[in-house]
C-alpha cells in the first residue's frame, strides 16, 4: 500500500511541477516588451544662480544633466556655463553628449563629445572616462602600501 501511495504522490507532482516547468521557460525564451529593460529618463539641475558683483558685473551661471536610456546604455547631454548679461555673451559654455555602458557593478565607461565656447575659437574635444563609486573597503593600493 505504501508503494502505491508513493507512485500516487510522485505522479500528483509531477503533473503540478511539469506544466510549472513548461511556463518557466515559456516565460524565459518570452521576449515581449515587458522583459526589456526599463528605458528611464532624468534632468538634474545642479547649479542655477545669478551673480551680482561689487563692480556691477551681472552673470547668470548653471551645471546641468540630462539622461536618457536603460541600465545598459544611457545617452547623457552635461552642460555648464556662465553668462555675462550685460555684455550679452558667453564668459564660459560647456556642453558634452556622452554614451555610458557598464563596466562593472560599481563603475560606467563614458565616451563622447565636448564642445567649448571660451574666449576664442572654439574647440571641440573627444571625451573618455570612468565614473562610479567604490565598494566599501575597496582600494585601488595593493595591502600594506596604505
């Protein structure tokens, strides 16, 4: 009877555990919108002042971040500059579009463009760089050297 009552709990779960099994990788190979990557967006307006000086120079100066993209690949637009408002020109204007991947859990690769506007000609310069924030108890020294 024993034997029995093993056969009968076996089959009941292998019947609830296969179809369960099935829908497990039914939803693995699923490739809907719904299993992609959140695409998000996002603006940070770091600085944004106006300045009044003793010798009555008036600018208006700002440091902003705007984003777009998924864990795996942000676009990134930086600006900063300020803004003589008498003159009604630029004293400094820098602008960047950047591409951002991951590296590791901790740090992004960011490669790009950056445009300056300084007194002048103009210049354009190629960006690359590493950006992140360390792990606890994470140090770049080999033990014993700090």
């Amino acid at each position: 009877m024993s034997r029995v009552c093993t056969v009968a709990a076996v089959s009941l779960l292998a019947a609830i555990g296969f179809p369960a099994s099935l829908v497990a990788q039914e939803m693995i190979s699923d490739t809907t919108a719904r299993k992609q990557p959140l695409t998000t967006w996002g603006d940070q307006l770091e600085e944004f002042e106006y300045r009044y000086s003793d010798d009555d120079e008036e600018l208006g100066g700002w440091d902003a971040d705007a984003f777009y993209g998924s864990d795996d690949l942000k676009v990134r637009f930086l600006t900063s500059g300020e803004y003589e408002i008498e003159e009604q020109a630029y004293e400094t204007l820098e602008n960047q579009l950047l591409g951002q991947v991951p590296i590791s859990k901790f740090f992004d690769a960011k490669a790009g463009v950056r445009f300056d506007t300084p007194e002048g000609p103009d210049r354009t310069y190629a960006v690359l760089g590493v950006a992140g924030l360390a792990p606890k108890g994470w140090s770049p020294l080999k033990p014993g050297c700090g």
